[in-house]
C-alpha cells in the first residue's frame, strides 16, 4: 500500500523521546520560537531624566518588567512593575524638592 506522496504507509509508528531526536536535545515541545525570540530581545534602560539642564532623576531596568527609580540625589524611590510609575515617582520628588525649595526660600 503506498501512502501520499508516494511513500509507503506503516501501521507501526515509532514513538521518538526528545534523546532519540536528531539534533534537537532537552528542547521542549511547546516552546516556540516566537517565544524564544521574544525573551532574547531584551535590552535594559539605564538612564536620566531631565527637565531642560535639571536633572530630575535616574531610571534603571533590572529586568523585563522590574524598574528602578531614583531622585536627582540618587536615593532609591522605589521599584516598580511599569515604567510610566516610575517616571511619575520620579516627577512627584522633583515637585516636592522644588516646594520644599520654595518653602525655605532657597528658589523662586
């Protein structure tokens, strides 16, 4: 009996574990490569963040979805899963700085 493309058919079909696969070893099944390509892409931001010649802030990535922020004095304001988050913590020192600025007299 033949089978499309002009192959024999078999009733017996070998079971291939992933050690019996040519060339593809520990590979899961299930993974594809749009996820591989994906997870590989990733780049970290390391950056300041300035309004005009002020330096507001640092912003730094750690992984995909974990950011850092800190003040212009460079203590920590908190880590956080979104970056616009942390770029408003970052905006909201800045505010408070400038008030307490404005408070003591130090700034118009």
């Amino acid at each position: 009996m033949v089978g499309p493309a002009g192959l024999p058919q078999s009733n017996n079909v070998k079971h291939l574990s992933g050690l019996e696969t040519p060339k593809i070893l520990d590979v899961s099944r299930c993974l594809s490569q749009a996820i591989v390509s994906t997870r590989a892409a990733f780049k970290p931001i390391n950056g300041s963040v300035y309004v005009g010649r002020l330096r507001l802030g640092k912003l730094t990535q750690l992984e995909q979805r974990k950011f850092c922020a800190f003040d212009a004095d460079d203590r920590l304001l908190g880590n956080f899963r979104i970056r616009a988050r942390a770029l408003k913590a970052i905006r909201k020192a800045a505010r408070s700085c400038a008030r307490e600025m404005r408070r003591l007299g130090l700034a118009k």
